[in-house]
C-alpha cells in the first residue's frame, strides 16, 4: 500500500512552543492537509481519565432502554441536539442508512453574544447526570484544541492567525457519540450497509476521539481505502467540506468510512466521539482570493455556513 501523509504532531508546540517550532507545526498541518486531509494530534488537552469516563457514560447512555433513549429524540432539530435512533442517517449518495444510533451536544453560549437565540438548548439526560457534565467539559476541551488548530491553518494559509476566531467563537459546533450497534444478523443487511458509508464532513475541521475499536478508513488519492487509528490518547483531526470550500480545494476533505468488523466481531458494539467544529452561520463560505488564481479558477457557488449546512442535512436524511 502506498504511504500516506498522516503525520502525528504534538499540539504544544504549536501552543507553547519556540517560533520555529510553531512555523514547523503549522507547515506540517498545512501539508497533510493539503495531502490527505488528516493528521493525528498529541496533548490537545484532554486528559486520559476524562477521555476512559466518556466513554464509560456514553456506553452508559447507548445502553438505556430505547423507550427511554426516545423521550430525548428532538426530529424538529434535524438531529442536531439529543437523540437519533437507528435508520435515520445515511451518506450523501446513498439509499441506505447507516448502522448507528448517536447523541448530539451543541453550543452552550455563556455570554451576552445574541447568536445564542439562533440555537436550541442542550438535552439534559435525566437518568445520568455525569453524561451531561462529562459531555459539556469535552466539547468545551475540543473547542479550545480546535480554535487552537485553525489558527496554525490560518498561518500555513497566509492569512492573520486569528482570522478564524470571531467566526468561531460560540459557533455552531456539535460533539456527537456514536454507538455503532452489534449486527447480529448481517445476512439479512442489504449489500451496501456499513456502520458510516463513505462521506466527507460537513463542517471546518472534525476532533475524533479514538473510537473502541478499528474502522475508520481514508479515501487516498491513489484510490485506496487505508485505516486510520491514533496512537494512544491522541485524537485523529480531518478538514470538513466547509473548510475546503473555503480553500477553493486548497485543503482537502477527504472521503472516509467506517466498515464493519469481521465477521467473528460483529456482534460487538463500536463507540466513537467525533467533535464538528462549526462556525456560525452567518460566516461567508466564499472561496479565498488567496486560494484563486489562473491555475486554480474559482470552483464554489458563495454561500454563508448557514445556508451549506441547511442544504447537506437534507442530503443526509437528517431534515426533511
């Protein structure tokens, strides 16, 4: 299998870190991206005790009774906050839903910004109050690794480093957990159903947070399928449509998928906590006159992020 551009860099250098080795950081982040789409991240915050307790409340969740799970499922909020239940989500091409059951966290806005009327309020779960405050510390740690990484992108880009912030300060940004149920009978699947079929994201960047068990896979340029895992505690960070589309395809969003486990483990659950970094709504899409030249003609329609993320949750089944 060909190498793939997949490099691991340690957030600190880019936080703490000399000139050189903040210049160093951001180049390498800009050419992974530019290259695949993909980088792994060492000390972005989380420690490893709250990343275990996660995913115990998470497990926690997904294992509730379904009757309980579904007094928090919102459909009015395009399964942006609380619940979605099995057979709601599929790929943007696709006719089959994926194999997967998720819970979704927004934005909590704790100042006087008037963006705060635009979002619904968290779903509080009842039966489990450390999920509540587990998943607010989480989201809040990954926004500020996030925030941190666009600006080392703004750098690689030529752009001032903080170009990103206002646009992403109380953004629209949502933390999901995914349980990706036991298939306990895969002869009865039709042919094309996966636990995630091939996609790219919707957003800026995206923050995994390991996952229970492999799966992942990336869309290389060479037309192969190659597994991604991080090492660790890191977490495994890849551009979002938005941002290519800013980026005039400068940075890629890379197609990527989680395939079933062998047969002899498909029985078995998969937990994964994926973090969207989104900007509001209002932000401007429009490609980058820094990303468009003679070489590189202006692929993208202008848009603002509202309007892309109204038009890709119907594509994916989740608003009607």
């Amino acid at each position: 299998m060909t190498e793939v551009n997949i490099p691991r860099l340690d957030l600190n250098n880019y936080l703490k870190g000399t000139p050189e080795q903040k210049k160093k950081f951001s180049d390498d982040i800009g050419r992974a991206f530019t290259d695949t789409g993909f980088v792994t991240i060492a000390n972005h915050g989380l420690s490893a005790s709250l990343m275990r307790e996660l995913y115990t409340e998470v497990k926690k969740f997904f294992d509730l009774p379904d009757d309980i799970k579904l007094k928090y499922e919102k459909p009015e909020l395009a399964g942006q906050r609380g619940y979605t239940s099995k057979g709601k989500e599929k790929a943007k091409d696709s006719k089959t839903p994926d194999l997967k059951e998720f819970w979704q966290r927004g934005q909590t806005v704790s100042d006087s910004d008037p963006v705060k009327e635009e979002y619904p309020d968290n779903v509080i779960v009842d039966e489990l109050s450390r999920f509540n405050e587990v998943t607010k510390e989480v989201y809040e740690k990954l926004e500020f690794a996030g925030v941190n990484l666009l600006k080392a992108i703004s750098v690689f880009l030529g752009l001032d480093e903080n170009y990103f912030a206002d646009k992403v300060h109380n953004g629209n940004s949502i933390l999901r957990g995914i349980h990706y149920f036991p298939i306990t009978n895969p002869d009865s699947l039709p042919p094309d159903a996966v636990r995630a079929g091939a996609h790219e994201d919707i957003n800026l960047i995206t923050l995994l947070i390991g996952a229970s068990a492999d799966g992942l896979e990336v869309f290389t340029v060479n037309g192969e399928w190659f597994p991604v895992k991080a090492q660790g505690e890191d977490i495994v960070v890849n551009v979002g449509d938005m941002l290519q589309r800013l980026t005039n395809n400068k940075l890629k969003s890379t197609t990527h998928r989680v395939v079933n486990p062998p047969r002899e483990l498909m029985k078995t659950s998969r937990y994964s906590v994926p973090f969207f970094l989104h900007p509001k709504s209002k932000m401007d899409l429009t490609c980058l006159d820094i990303c468009v030249d003679e070489a590189h003609p202006k692929i993208y329609s202008d848009m603002t992020a509202g309007e892309y993320l109204d038009e890709r949750l119907r594509e994916i089944g989740l608003k009607m």
